[in-house]
C-alpha cells in the first residue's frame, strides 16, 4: 500500500470516527504500519487541506485526531443551526433524544446499534440545542465520549429529573422506535394521558376505534351521539314510528287508472297446446 493511498484511508477513518477520533496506535493497527509512519501521513493530510484551502482540518483533542471545521468558518455554522427553518428536531434526532434519555450515559456506536443507522448528525443538532451534553468518556477502546441530557432538556420538558420520564421502552427486539418516540413526546410535550405506559395508551387507542365503529355504547346498545344533537336520534337508529307525522296529512296523489282486462283466448308466448 503507497502512502498516497494510507492518507486517502485515514482522512476516511477520521470522518467516521466523529468526534471520538482516532489516536495514531489505532491508525497504525488498522493500516498495519508503524505509528511513525501515521504521524508523517497525518502530518502530510493537515498541510495539504491547509495548503488547499479547504473547510475542514485534522486537530488532535486529548491524544486522539479528530476532522473538524476550521475555526473562521463558525459565523456560517451558526447561522445554520439557528435558522427557523431548522427550528424543530428531525425524526432522526428525536428517536436519538429519545434513546439518550433512557440509556444515558450512552456512546454514539450504542446510539447507531440501537437505531441501525448513523447518528453523528442528530447528534450535533441535539448539542447545537443545547438538548444533550457530554458526560464523560466510556471505559473501552478509543475512549468514547458518554452523552447523556442536560438541564435545559428537563426545564424544556418540565421535569424535575430524569426519574419523571414516561415508562421506559424496551428498545430491544421487534419494537417501533418511531412510534415509540412519538409517543414519549406527545406526553412529554402535556398530553392528557397522564401517568399512562405506552401500552396504557395503544389499549385506549384501540378502544377509542372500537367506539367508533361501533357506534354503540356498551351499556345499553345505543347510540349516544344523540345527545349532543338536541335529543334528537340520528336517523341511523330512529324507529318506524318517530317518522309518522302526528297530524293527518291531505296529500292529494293522482288516480291510476285501471288496466283494460285481458281478452279471453289471449295468451303470452306460443300456444304450447297445439303443439304435438
């Protein structure tokens, strides 16, 4: 392998690694060089993006190289993360909220296992928020940085503590996590539903269909739609007798005259008796 293509692989290794980065042991075990070697190619890549002007660099955070913007940029970066068309959260950074919330402290990798996708950029959202926070760094290879939610997620919600969230979902097996998340926020965000489970709430959901297309109470078999109609019945469910006028009627319908009777010897269709 030349070095021209060693550069190419670890300015890739650098991008996915995110915000954990990568120290130059890890880099020489994987490109299967010596750690030397590493530190002259990183060297190369950081004066070549300088040299062409580019808008991200290599920077070297707490031992471990790291991509990033460069720091002249920051005005424009800002001004994205705080467009009111970027106001509200994603989908995909609400699921990663939502998992954080349960599973703090979490690393980014047990965040994307979880939801089988990446997630560094709902990540950066939730922290451009000011949603999450790090707090600290995990026990295991690469040092991984914990997030977990800060204060401005339970004063925005209303809590007290992260102890006052709804009933935790699973996240494990065959589950929604969509469906899950929406959930968590609609309660979170003052749903009436309080101190109901998620399956508190999907049984009343489906209770709530069986009324409708039923259209019957449980109690006495009657439509009660009725009573927000000023007693009257729905016509769906009124009887013969409530459409009898009280008062007799004088409609004057038209004589139909009578039919002339049938000569006699007339018959419909062939006359069966002559025949053999």
């Amino acid at each position: 392998m030349d070095f021209q293509q060693m550069k190419s692989i670890i300015e890739g290794l650098l991008f996915v690694a995110g915000d954990e980065g990568l120290d130059k042991k890890q880099l020489a075990e994987i490109l299967e060089t010596d750690a030397h070697i590493v530190t002259e190619l990183i060297e190369e890549l950081q004066e070549d993006l300088r040299r062409g002007g580019r808008g991200i660099q290599i920077t070297r955070v707490a031992g471990a190289y790291q991509m990033t913007t460069v720091p002249e940029h920051a005005p424009y970066f800002e001004r994205l993360a705080y467009s009111p068309s970027r106001s509200s959260l994603s989908q995909a950074a609400l699921e990663t909220l939502s998992i954080i919330a349960y599973k703090q402290p979490i690393t980014r990798v047990e965040i994307e296992e979880i939801r089988g996708v990446k997630s560094e950029r709902a990540l950066h959202t939730l922290m451009a928020k000011e949603l999450i926070v790090e707090t600290g760094r995990a026990e295991a290879i690469g040092r991984p940085i914990l997030y977990g939610t800060s204060k401005p997620f339970l004063e925005y919600f209303g809590l007290s503590s992260i102890d006052d969230l709804p009933e935790s979902p699973a996240f494990v097996g065959d589950f929604d996590l969509e469906e899950e998340t929406k959930l968590l926020f609609d309660k979170l965000n003052g749903d009436e539903t309080d101190q109901l489970t998620f399956e508190d709430l999907g049984r009343e959901l489906l209770d709530e269909l069986d009324t409708r297309n039923a259209g019957l109470s449980a109690d006495n078999g009657e439509d009660l739609t009725f009573l927000e109609n000023d007693g009257e019945k729905p016509a769906s469910i009124r009887e013969p007798d409530d459409f009898a006028s009280s008062e007799p009627n004088d409609w004057d319908f038209p004589e139909v005259p009578e039919l002339p009777e049938r000569p006699e010897g007339l018959v419909k269709g062939p006359d069966v008796s002559d025949k053999e």
